[in-house]
C-alpha cells in the first residue's frame, strides 16, 4: 500500500532533483524513494558496523584490509 508523504524543499534542491529526474528520465518521487532506500540501507550499515567494531578490535581487525584478508 502506498503512501503520500509531502516533504518541503528548497528551491535548489528541488531544481537539482528536477535535473535528476530529467536525465533518468524518471519523476521525482522515484528518485526520491531511491534516494531513501540508500540513506536507510546506509543507516542500517553504519549502525550493525557501530555494534560490530568492538568485536573486531577484539579481535585484531582494525583496517579494510584486515578484512578483506581475513574474507581471502
């Protein structure tokens, strides 16, 4: 079920996202529905990292790369 949410924007960021729309050639509730899927997908991320790091410093993996060889 969908829902209508009415959000203010500034005139400059409405015109940026007027020019996003154009060139994906999409509307402007599209983008802004994919624009929140990233913010809270990247919420979520930051928030299970926040919980994991200090298991991993327990652990000894404290840079990308430690993950990434501990991953090969």
């Amino acid at each position: 079920m969908r829902q209508t949410v009415a959000v203010s924007l500034p005139a400059d960021l409405t015109a940026r996202l007027d020019l996003v729309a154009e060139e994906e050639g999409t509307s402007r509730s599209e983008v802004v529905r994919d624009a929140l899927r990233r913010y809270l997908a990247l919420r979520q991320f930051q928030k299970v990292r926040e919980a994991i790091i200090p298991y991993a410093e327990a652990a000894g993996v404290l840079t990308d790369e430690d993950v990434f060889r501990s991953m090969s």
